[in-house]
C-alpha cells in the first residue's frame, strides 16, 4: 500500500535478558494518529525508542517511509548558556531541521511559545515554563511525515496544556502526518488519536478504535473495592471523620440513586457540608454533590446521612467518588477514592444520550 | 521521492543507515557551533585567546627547552621553528582526541533521547579544534613571513597534512569514545597519556634528532610522528621523511579506520549502556 508510514513486523526487543517488547505487529497509515498506552514498564517507551533508532530489535523488523522525527522529553535538553535562537537550531538539528528551515518556522514557534521578545537571551534567564513551552512549540510545529513523540503534552501549566491539546488537535488531524504518540493521560489519548495500541508486559494487549481501547482499558485500572486509609492519617481536622459511604442498588442514568454516609463525631458542629466528588476512571473531573447546595444545614451528632439524586446525571460508566467533610467550611476529613461507581445503561429524559463517555449529563431545554 | 528507513534485527552492525552522511555532517556542525559560542562566553578578551594561546605556548616552550638544551641563537631560532610549525597540529591533534574521547559520555543525556551519527559529537570537537589549529597557523604563518622561511610551494603539502592529523586524531577520539561509554577508566588517565605522549613525539624536535634509542619500531608506532614531521615538510619545505615514516603513517590511518569500526559497533547498543 502506497499510504503506509510505518509497518513492523514481529518486532522485539530484549534487554538484560528479558522481552520488553515482543510480537509488536503494527501499522500506521499516512495522516493517522496512533496512540499507545499501557502501565509503567508495559514497553511504550521500547517501542519507541526502537522505532526512533535508539534501540536495536531484536527479533523481527520495522520499516519507516517519509522523513521521521523523534521527539522523547521535548522540555529538556536545553543549553542553559545559549540564546533560545542557537538553543532552536541545535534542537532542529537533532530533528533532521537545517538552518535554513529552523529559521523559517522561528517565529511562528516563539509566537506560540510566547517568548519572541526573549528569543536571544540565554535560556538560563527563561523560567522553566517559558523551557518548556520553547521545546514543545518546536516539535508541535515539525514538519517531519512521521513524528514519534513521548508525553509532550506533559509540559506547562493547565493553560498552555489546554492551548497545545487543541493545536495538535487542529494541526495534526488534518495534517498528512502520522503520528506515534505514548500519553498517560486518557482524555488526550481520546481526543488526539485515531487509532490506540494497548501495551501490557512488552504484548499487544489491544488494538482497535481509541474510546474502545481507552474504555478497556480504564476498565481494567479500577481496583473493585478500595481501602480507606487510617483516619489518623488522612487530612483534615477531625472534628467528624467518615467511617463508610454505601452506595444502594444499581445505578442507572435518568434513574434514583441514593448512597448512604456514615461518620463519627469527636467534637461537635452544626453545620456540616459533606461533599462526594464524581471522577471517570481516567481521572476527569466529572461532577461535585455537596450537602450545603441542597440548603439544609447537617449537625455532626446526625451520625449518618442519605443522598437522593431523582435523576441521575451521569451516563453509563465508571466512576470513582472522593469524599470530603467540611465543618463550618473547614476541612475535617477527607478520603481519596472512596467508592468506586459503576453506572449502567438507562434512558435520559426518555431518550438515548449519545456519549459512549462517562461524563455528567445536564436537562436541557432547546427553542 | 521519500527516504524509506528499513531495519531489521538481523541487520549486521556495520551496516550504515541511508541518511546517516548526511545527518553526521549536519549534527557535527551544530555541535561544533554550540561549543564555538559558548567557547569564550563571559571572558574578557573572547576570540584573542586563540590567538594568545600558541603564542604563549610557542614563546614559552621555544625559551624554556632552549634554556635546557643551552643551545646557542642559531640553535635557538631552528629550534623555535621546529616547535612553531609542528605545535598548532599537535595542539589540534591532543584536543580532538582528548575532548572526542570524552564527549559521549559528556553529552549522554542527549545520546540516550536521540538518534544521530554519533561520530557527529567527535567530529564536532575536531571542527572546533581546527579553528584553533587555524588561528595558531595564521600566526605561525605571519611569523614565518617576517623572517622569510615560509616555502610557499612547499605549503601546498598543507592540506595531506591536516587531513592526515584530522583522521588520525579521529580514529583514537572514536576508539576511546566507544570504550568509555561502558568502562570510563581511559577518561581519568587520558590527559597524563596525551602528556606523556607529547614527550615522546617529535614536537619539538624532528624525528631526525629525537629517536629514543632502543624503542625501535615502536617509536614509529605512533602516528603523530608522521603528523609532526609533516608539517615541517609542508610549511618549511624540508625533506623529513624516512622510510619508516610509512609505519607511522599506516598507523594514523589504520586507526581512524578501526576507530569508526568501533564507534558503528558501539552505535548500536549505546543506549542501553547511557
């Protein structure tokens, strides 16, 4: 096929006498966007390393059409003495770039990395921040057919993470680049990629559509029942500390579903807010209940106190809910991972909502 | 037309990568680049060190060595001009050996996240080298002007020379790169080797008059004879050679030749080891 970018066959590698990549058939098509995800030591950054040329295989082939960049750790590297400027054409060397070409794409790159005014002094002066996004506005701009990138959009403070997700988001999808891309982080991968590649112990595990392998794959992180951790060790003042949060019956979307709080009083409060807050199973914020929002005020000697959602807002998915005491707006007690929540199938409104995605579901009202 | 990069594990080690030529002579001159700029980055006098420095060095050994040999003003001026023309060659020679040695190792960090050449890093230190060696000779050149002993013919022998130096000089850079990447005990006592290995050069005197007695041929082993001698030859016209100059010469280069064999084999596992 005339479209194809990358193609490994049997692909393996060992090192100290163990697979930690092994049967790695892949494909990558001009334009896609692969991502690979999988747990710590899985082989995401073996796989890439050997496709970059890093690493030797042992054990089968790969074959790379089109000029290719390898982007591992895009933060770093820079040398602190020189200008942002000889910093670029260095970096644009190691990325196959030439002067001339590193010249070019400058000030569209320092534009979006924000430091045109600042581009000819040393990199010591710049913050670590402006380090960051200097490097990450270099290889978001390449224009290499293949990139290989690890975790750039790891870099820089929730704004310009947010600005780098919808560039690549823009530029990439509609670009005839292909793209390898290992990220942790579950939402990214389902946004940026076409395709994802689940690694587990240097295997294949899965390969399909990038929600379908994502869901899996979050499916297979949840731990089914979690342990609380010792009340003298969690945060908080003590006032109140929670002793259990059981959740009653099977909850489904648009349906009631109630969950029960039980805690223990060492000193007295008449105005406690207890929050549960919702997250996916891949870590996004989902949705916060808070007692203080439904506008009665809970004493401590209550003991225990029952929730009632009428309609439940959340599709269908896994979810993992925190719990926090407040007593006169200051934090008693507070676990982490307290419950996990499993929401199945159920109509919104009488109707399908269309989202395979565990998020919060809002009444809505069109003209 | 676009370049197709195939790899497979039983690929032999010294296979070269299609664009990896190209990619050395590029990496070697951005390397060599950053090390230029940031060569005199907060001093004083910046580039007129490089002048200063074989001037001082010339001056300084001419006076010294002279002092200890007794040697009388004619003496003195030979002596002073076997040094000058074969010292900013030797000072080319020990940098890009010693630096290129070490500048793997230096630069791991960069040599473990990405693929290039890796004789682009030894290559860079011999570029920066030769800017030096091309300061140094401008001067020796300027020197030998003002009293009249440049042969100009002679000078264009110049280029044989300073590409013998530069192979030569890489061979042991890539040799001793490759080792240190695993066992860095070479790196520690390297700088004592190069001293030592200046003393028993023909630096200051051409191999015609400094021929330990006894060491046969493996005086002639090494390859900076051919290197020192040569460039006598080439800046002062004299007819230096010996035909057991040729061991010293097949020395240099067979050097260079199993150095590059042994950094491509080192290539392919060296991020395991960094």
């Amino acid at each position: 096929m005339n479209s194809l970018r990358i193609e490994t066959s049997n692909l393996g590698k060992n090192l100290g006498n163990r697979w930690v990549l092994r049967r790695i058939d892949l494909r990558l098509e001009e334009g896609e966007i692969l991502g690979i995800i999988g747990a710590n030591g899985a082989g995401k950054s073996t796989l890439l390393k050997t496709l970059s040329g890093l690493l030797h295989p042992d054990e089968g082939s790969y074959r790379i059409k089109g000029s290719m960049a390898s982007l591992l750790e895009v933060g770093t590297g820079f040398h602190p003495d020189l200008s942002g400027r000889e910093n670029a054409f260095l970096r644009g060397a190691l990325l196959g770039l030439s002067r001339a070409e590193v010249r070019e794409l400058l000030p569209v790159v320092t534009e979006f990395a924000g430091v045109s005014d600042r581009i000819d002094e040393p990199v010591k002066y710049y913050s670590s921040g402006m380090q960051v996004r200097l490097g990450f506005a270099l290889a978001a701009h390449l224009p290499a057919d293949v990139l290989v990138v690890d975790e750039v959009l790891a870099v820089g403070d929730a704004a310009f993470q947010a600005k780098s997700l919808a560039f690549l988001e823009s530029t990439w999808r509609q670009s005839a680049r292909s793209v390898v891309y290992v990220a942790h982080q579950l939402p990214q991968v389902r946004r940026l990629c076409d395709r994802v590649l689940w690694l587990d112990q240097g295997l294949i595990r899965m390969e399909g559509p990038a929600d379908a392998v994502c869901d899996a794959y979050a499916a297979s992180q949840k731990s089914t029942t979690p342990e609380w951790a010792e009340p003298e060790r969690r945060r908080g003042q003590g006032k109140v500390r929670a002793t259990a949060l059981s959740i009653q019956e099977q909850w489904v979307t648009g349906g009631t579903a109630k969950l029960q709080l039980h805690w223990k009083e060492y000193a007295p409060s008449e105005n406690l807010d207890l929050r549960i807050s919702v997250e996916s199973a891949d870590g996004s914020a989902i949705s916060l209940w808070s007692s203080l929002q439904s506008g009665k005020s809970i004493a401590s000697s209550q003991l225990e106190a029952h929730l009632t959602l009428s309609e439940l807002g959340l599709s269908s998915g896994d979810y993992l809910l925190h719990l926090r005491l407040f007593a006169d707006g200051l934090l008693q007690d507070e676990v982490l991972g307290a419950s996990t929540l499993t929401v199945g199938h159920g109509l919104w409104k009488g109707l399908e909502y269309p989202t395979p995605r565990p998020m919060a579901l809002q009444s809505q009202d069109w003209n | 037309m676009s370049s197709v990069r195939e790899v497979t594990a039983q690929d032999p080690w010294w296979k070269p990568q299609p664009d990896s030529a190209k990619n050395a002579r590029r990496m070697a001159l951005a390397f060599a680049r950053r090390d230029l700029r940031l060569r005199y980055v907060q001093t004083q006098l910046g580039w007129l060190w490089a002048v200063a420095q074989p001037l001082i060095l010339i001056t300084t050994l001419t006076l010294v060595l002279g002092r200890v040999f007794a040697l009388p003003a004619e003496g003195l001026r030979q002596f002073g001009l076997n040094l000058a023309v074969a010292l900013p060659g030797w000072i080319w020679f020990q940098f890009t050996v010693s630096q290129g040695a070490m500048s793997l190792v230096a630069n791991q960090a960069l040599v473990s996240k990405a693929a290039f050449n890796r004789s682009a890093l030894p290559n860079s230190k011999a570029i920066v080298g030769f800017a030096d060696f091309l300061v140094g000779s401008a001067v020796v050149a300027l020197g030998l002007l003002l009293i009249q002993e440049a042969q100009a013919l002679a000078l264009l022998r110049l280029p044989l020379v300073i590409a013998y130096t530069a192979l030569a000089s890489l061979g042991w850079a890539y040799a001793l790169a490759s080792v240190s990447v695993r066992r860095r005990d070479f790196l520690a006592v390297l700088p004592v080797l190069l001293q030592a290995l200046f003393f028993i050069s023909p630096i200051a005197l051409p191999s015609a008059n400094f021929a330990p007695v006894g060491w046969g041929i493996f005086y002639w082993l090494n390859p900076a004879v051919a290197m020192a001698d040569g460039f006598r030859w080439a800046w002062l016209g004299w007819d230096v050679w010996q035909p057991a100059h040729a061991i010293s010469a097949a020395s240099g280069i067979l050097g260079f030749v199993f150095g590059l064999l042994a950094l491509r084999w080192r290539s392919r596992r060296l991020s395991e080891f960094l």
